[in-house]
C-alpha cells in the first residue's frame, strides 16, 4: 500500500519500532550469552581456579541495570509511537502499558469474545460533520466471527426498526447514537469543557446504540467501530480503491449533491467495477429507487470487498498497517478496541475465506423477519411483536443445521410436570421459524424423551437441529393416519434444554 500520504512522523515511528524489537533481541541474545559464559567458568579446571578472580558485579545489580536499560530504551523508542497512536479514534487510548508493548512485540492480546468462540463487533455509518443528521447511524451492520472454524458473518440491521429510547419512548434505531449524545450534553455538558464533553458524548452515544443492538439480536456486543462518511470514503482511497461486482443497474436521480441542497443523480451499470472512495459511498447509501434491504445487501458487499482488498495489500498480514491507517483517520472514525485489541481482531479476520463469510439482511414480506407499522412515522416492526426470531438467527448463524433447515409442523405431548418446559420449547421452535400445531398432555405417562419423524427423513437439517437442542435422534416412523404434522415430541423427565 502506498504511505506515502502519512507524515515523516509516522514513518519515523515504523523505524523506531523496528529498531526497538531489533535492541529487545540484541539485549535477550546478550543475556543468553552471558549466562552461557558463566556456565564455561563454573566448569575450568583446579589450576584456572588458582588465578586471582576478577571482581564481579553482584548479580541483583547486573540484572537490575539490565532492566534499566530496556525500559529507557522501551520509553525513548515508544514515545512517537505513543504520540502516533493516542488519535482520538481510540476511545481507551492505547489501552494501557502493557497492551501497548504486546502489540509492539507482535504478542497477542486476548479479546472479548474469544473465550466462547465468538467475537461480536458493531459496525456504525453515519453522516458525520456538516450533514444534516450527522449522527444518525443510517448504516448498521454486527460482524461475528466464530475463530475455530475461521467463519464470519455479517448482519445488517434495518435503520427503520422500532425500538424504545431511554427518556424519549418509541424511536427508529438509528437515532439510538443521536438521543444519547443530546441527552449527554444537556445534562453534562457547559460552555467550558465543550470540546472535551462533545468527544464524551459521542463515546456515550455509540456505548448506547451498541448496547440497544446487543439487546435487539440477542448476543453481547463487546466492540464498535463508527466511521463517518468521509472516513469511509477515505479507506477506500487509501486502499487505491476495491473492486464490486454490481448485481444490476441502478439509477438514482435523487441523490442529494455534496452541499445536501439539491440533487447529484448517481448511475452504475450492471458488471464489474473499480470503485474510488466517493463513488463506493454513493452506491452505498443509493436507496431512493431501491429499497434498505438492497442497501444493506450492497453495503455488505462492499465491506467484502474493503476486506478483499486489503487481504491482497498484505494489510492484514500486518496488523499494525491497520492501526497505522486508523489513527491517520482522526475525528472521522471511532472504537472502543485498544490498538492492542484491534490488532488481535485483524488477526481474526485475515484468513478468513470468502466461503465461510454468512449474510443475513431481515426483511419484511411473506418470508421475512420484519413487517411495516406506520403511525405517522414509518417503522419496521418484528413479527410477533418480538425479537426472538431475529435472536434465534442471530444467536444460529454459524449453524449449518440451522441455515438449511426445512420448514416442519411439530406436536409437542408433556407430562403435567412439564408444562413449563413444553411451553418454553414450543416458544423456542415457533421463535426458530416452525409451526407447533398441537402442544398438549400426554395420555400416557411419558418415559425417556422421544422425537419421531414422519417424513420418511424429507427433513434431515430440521431433524438435525431439533434433536440436537433435544439431546436424542429422531426416529423415523410411518405416519398414522389421524397424525398431520411432520414431527412428535414427547417430553419426559429426562429432558434437559440443550439450547
């Protein structure tokens, strides 16, 4: 990748580094040497012992300078690296001493999620300065990636979904960042520490909408990255731009111009592309003559390809390449990963294959997940006036069984101490997308859990599923007469929930 836009400063930095782990290995290797030479003495010969000994330095003192050493020398190399990195696109500054100098030395930083093989990451748009409604996140994308199998996904939230607001009540989505970020200022913010505040809001607001996503979805959301668009753009820039395939031609006639006082129509024919940064912008947010589906479908495509991009550049080889090109963004972009943290999540995502990237945009209409609500102001509200089927998908992403499931109609039989964990699967199967037709006590006491199949294995993936989250394998049967549905589960005392 060309550098050749970042400051003497910075490149300043890279060799200071470079001359850093270059003294570290120096200082280890002297110390290596050292103590092998000590080695040779303890074994001369009787006579060598005879010659006067040389006057040596007490052992605690030589490691003790040692230590001094490496630390003024880890202080003085450190210094522009440090000054390099505090870019206020880091909402925890380098995350402290220890993180800073494990990314120095290319040691790994463990990140949240890891622990549970899963690392969920929000991914924020927003207008930014100088656009009307610069704070509203007009783009929303959680990125998963699951490290033992090196999957990702990438899952767009609709703008216009409805949620509650803290202190305001029903609201779009996208206004989470924005309510908090005024109700921050007003209530902490004066005349005086006004730049400072600002910067604090902004941190609050992005906190907020993160924590609102996690609960919409259903998974914790340790991390955001938020970018406005013109840091967008310039990523895209510095990348010397990527390249899109685009499914089909799109013609929009009323896209606002740059001064957001009139129009600048934008056209892109069907076919392979190379997209600068303000080109790839506008096909992002083109939404006038399509819909925020295919927005978001467009927008994960070319994330795809940013990724792409920088695979090839051999940024992402180089994790500190993408610090490097962060910090160099300045107000324009913004995460609460420590350049510790972020370079462990490049790690992540580098050999990641663009087979094993999952995309899911939640739709309305007959097989959607969403349906519109317009009480004035248009929403999108979840079927069933819940989340839970969008946390199923969620929280099944990475589920091979889950994503090729059938559709099935399932009974559910329960003794009468089991009501309530029949009635909590049947929520659980109906939130997955399945019909429970009959849910009801069995007739007969009901003995070890049992799952039946009656069509003739037709649905192995439903089969799959369902009998993992049961804990037994379906059993297939013919189906009797009297019986309309696909599937029988009868609920005994040994049943215990696997989901």
């Amino acid at each position: 990748m060309d550098q050749s836009h970042l400051s003497p400063s910075r490149n300043l930095d890279s060799n200071r580094l470079f001359l850093l782990r270059l003294k570290i290995m120096n200082i280890m290797s002297f110390l290596h040497r050292n103590k092998k030479q000590k080695s040779a003495k303890n074994t001369k010969s009787a006579n060598n012992q005879a010659q006067k000994p040389k006057k040596k330095i007490n052992k605690f003192w030589r490691v003790a300078l040692v230590v001094l050493f490496v630390l003024i020398i880890v202080g003085t190399s450190l210094a522009g690296y440090i000054v390099s990195s505090s870019s206020k696109a880091f909402e925890k500054g380098l995350g402290g001493g220890t993180a800073l100098i494990k990314t120095i030395v290319g040691q790994k930083e463990m990140i949240k999620g890891e622990e549970n093989d899963r690392v969920n990451v929000l991914l924020m748009g927003m207008g930014g300065a100088n656009h009307p409604g610069g704070l509203l996140t007009d783009s929303i994308m959680v990125l998963s990636i699951k490290p033992s199998t090196n999957q990702m996904a990438l899952i767009s939230i609709p703008r216009d979904l409805e949620i509650t607001i803290s202190g305001e009540g029903e609201a779009k989505i996208n206004s989470a960042l924005a309510s908090n970020y005024n109700q921050y200022l007003a209530k902490n913010c004066t005349k005086k520490n006004q730049v400072s505040c600002t910067e604090d809001a902004l941190i609050s607001g992005a906190n907020y909408e993160t924590q609102t996503i996690s609960s919409v979805v259903g998974i914790p959301i340790d991390y955001y990255i938020l970018a406005d668009f013109s840091g967008f753009a310039k990523i895209i820039d510095d990348l010397g731009g990527i390249d899109v395939y685009v499914d089909k031609t799109l013609y929009d006639p009323l896209f606002p111009d740059q001064a957001m006082k009139g129009y600048d129509p934008f056209k892109i024919t069907e076919g392979q592309h190379h997209l600068d940064g303000a080109t790839a912008l506008k096909y992002a947010r083109s939404r006038e003559t399509t819909s925020d589906f295919d927005r978001a479908a467009r927008q994960q495509k070319i994330l795809q390809a940013v990724k792409d991009k920088a695979l090839k550049l051999g940024i992402l080889a180089n994790p500190t390449k993408v610090i490097d090109l962060i910090s160099t963004l300045g107000n324009s972009i913004h995460t609460n990963f420590t350049p510790s943290e972020l370079k462990t999540f490049v790690d992540l995502t580098k050999n990641i294959d663009k087979s094993n990237i999952n995309s899911k945009v939640f739709t309305t209409g007959a097989t959607g997940e969403l349906e519109d609500y317009n009480n004035g102001t248009y929403y999108l509200r979840p079927k069933g006036g819940n989340f839970d089927k969008i946390k199923a998908i969620v929280s099944n992403i990475f589920d091979a069984a889950y994503q090729n499931r059938e559709q099935a109609t399932v009974s559910i039989y329960y003794n009468a101490k089991n009501l309530a964990t029949a009635t909590t699967l049947s929520k659980t199967l109906e939130a997955d997308g399945y019909d429970v037709y009959y849910m009801g006590q069995s007739k007969t006491t009901i003995g070890a859990t049992s799952f039946i199949d009656y069509t003739g294995g037709n649905k192995p993936n439903t089969t799959k599923f369902i009998g993992s989250m049961l804990g037994v394998t379906a059993v297939e049967q013919a189906k009797p007469k009297a019986t309309s549905v696909d599937l029988t589960i009868s609920i005994g005392p040994d049943y215990s929930p696997q989901k």
